[in-house]
C-alpha cells in the first residue's frame, strides 16, 4: 500500500515522497493501527491515545467535517485540517466540498507515514486541491495561505493536537491571525486613511524631489543587520560594535532610540508610520552627525521628511 501511495506522491509532491520513504517504518513503536469494531476499518493509536473512533472512524471523521462546515457558513477560502491522522477527515472534506482547496497540516512525518502504509490515500493527493504542510517550523503555514488566500473554516482533530500542543497552538495563531487580516487592514484604513492623504498632500514636492528608494538597490554587498523594537534588542547589545563593523544596520524608527544609547549609528532608519507622534522615534535623528540616511514611506509626517540631511 505505501509504494502504491507513494507513486502517485512522487508524481505530485516530490519532496514530500522523500521525506517520507526516509523515515525509518521500524523506528515507530509508539504508533500502531487496529481494526475498529463496527466495520474493520483501520484506527490509529499514537503513544497509547486513539485518535480515531474505535468504532466507526469514517462516520466520526464525517460528522466532525460536517459541523464544522455547517458552523463556518457560506464564506469563501480553503479547508484547513490540524493532524492527519488516517487521513478520514481529509477524505470527508473533499467529498464535501469538491471545489475547496484543502490545507493538511501535520507535525509528524512518521504519522502521515504510517496513514501511507495503512489505506488507499491516492485520491487526497491526486485531487489537485490539496496542500501538504508536514512538520518543520511552525511559520511553514504561511507559505500556505499565501497560496489560497483565505480560510473557510478549520478542522481539528484534538488528540493529536494535544499531543504536539504548542506546535499545533502556533499553527493555529498564524491561521487565526491570517482570517483576520483583511479585518485588521480595513480598520487601519478608516483610522488612518484621512491621515495619509493629508500627508500625501503635504509631501507633494518632497515626493517629486527626493530620490525613490529603487535607487539604492543592489548597491550594498554584504550582511544587513535589520532592527526593530523589542525584547531581543537587550540580548543584541553586547554583539552590536562587531555586528557594526561587517553589517549595514538599518533600524525601523522604534529602534533608532536604542541605537543612539548603545552609541551604534545607524546607515538607514526606516519610518512608514503616519502619525505625529511617530515622531519622537525619530528624535535621534535630530541630534546625529548626520550620517544616517532616513528611508520614508510617503504618507509619513511631513515634519519627519526634514529631520535628516539624506532623505
């Protein structure tokens, strides 16, 4: 069954196939499949918790699919599914929802694995609707998104998300945090965005006279130390005199402040914030020698666009 799963893989997702035909089947002790009792289908138990039913796995996973789905309503965007598992609930959702992409998310190689091993799986990977995030840094979800853009609803499977909880947790944030960008962003707009046409007003001749970023690409070849504001910072400290001498250090404008106490100067500060008080982040640039150059985004505080000799 795996070699017959792993073909289409190879056709599909290549490096997916190599990831799992490396993972040693015999190293797994703590994962084992059983026969459930109503219809004999397999079940699966990872380090003594059963993550399926052991009655009738293919009727949980579809009832799980099924509310899900109903609670998430009529929006637009892919299925996201928390732990593989055997691969049940990622078959109830594209015989659901045949036209949805479907994001499979799953810590554990030796799991998906062992899901090969155990069942005909060739129609989640031959659907052309499904993406695989498997392991790795949590971050990997992003890449994802990206790719279908928004989310329709997300389905758990919890005891396998019990069992990697803080992975699973920052998984579930990123998605969380990607659901509500489009929210976030119109709420900036209506906050902000008289704000930026009145800038953008302001900044008309400065706009016309000063030179566009493009013009210092690909002109720096070496390492760029970028900072920003945060605890991190502190731990930075000690490093930055040596950081200094084979970096360019550009700083976001909250870090320009703790550049000016650590006595760093910065090549670059960068200021995209349109709002007055913004400002004050800036003040070293009041005081320096002048050899910082401020990158501005347009819509900044006009005021900011006079503070430094190279704009």
């Amino acid at each position: 069954m795996f070699q017959t799963n792993l073909a289409v893989l190879r056709t599909h997702y290549e490096a997916l196939a190599q990831v799992l035909e490396a993972e040693n089947p015999l190293s797994l002790p703590s994962i084992f499949v059983s026969e459930s009792s109503l219809n004999g289908a397999p079940t699966l138990t990872v380090e003594g918790q059963l993550i399926h039913s052991a009655r009738n796995p293919l009727r949980e996973a579809k009832r799980l699919v099924e509310g899900e789905l109903k609670a998430a309503g009529s929006s637009e965007g892919a299925i996201v599914l928390l732990g593989f598992g055997l691969g049940y609930a990622a078959e109830a959702v594209l015989e659901l929802e045949s036209g949805r992409r479907l994001i499979i998310v799953e810590k554990r190689p030796a799991i998906l694995r062992k899901a090969l091993e155990t069942r005909d799986l060739r129609y989640v990977f031959t659907s052309g609707k499904t993406i695989v995030v498997l392991g790795g840094h949590d971050g990997g979800i992003l890449a994802a998104l990206e790719a279908v853009q928004k989310v329709h609803a997300v389905i758990r499977n919890q005891t396998l998300i019990k069992l990697d909880a803080a992975w699973y947790t920052a998984v579930d944030q990123h998605i969380e945090l990607w659901r509500n960008k489009d929210a976030v962003n119109m709420a900036t707009l209506r906050r902000f965005g008289k704000r930026w046409v009145r800038n953008l007003g302001a900044n008309l001749e400065a706009i016309r006279d000063f030179p566009g970023v493009n013009s210092l690409f690909d002109q720096f070849n070496f390492p760029v130390l970028l900072l920003a504001a945060g605890p991190s910072l502190d731990e930075l400290r000690p490093y930055l005199d040596a950081c200094r001498e084979r970096c360019l250090v550009i700083a976001v404008d909250t870090a320009a402040r703790f550049l000016q106490t650590a006595k760093i100067p910065a090549d670059f500060i960068v200021s995209v914030d349109p709002q007055f008080w913004n400002l004050r982040h800036l003040d070293p640039l009041r005081t320096g020698d002048g050899g910082t150059c401020l990158i501005a985004e347009a819509a900044t505080q006009p005021a900011a666009l006079r503070l430094c000799r190279r704009t």
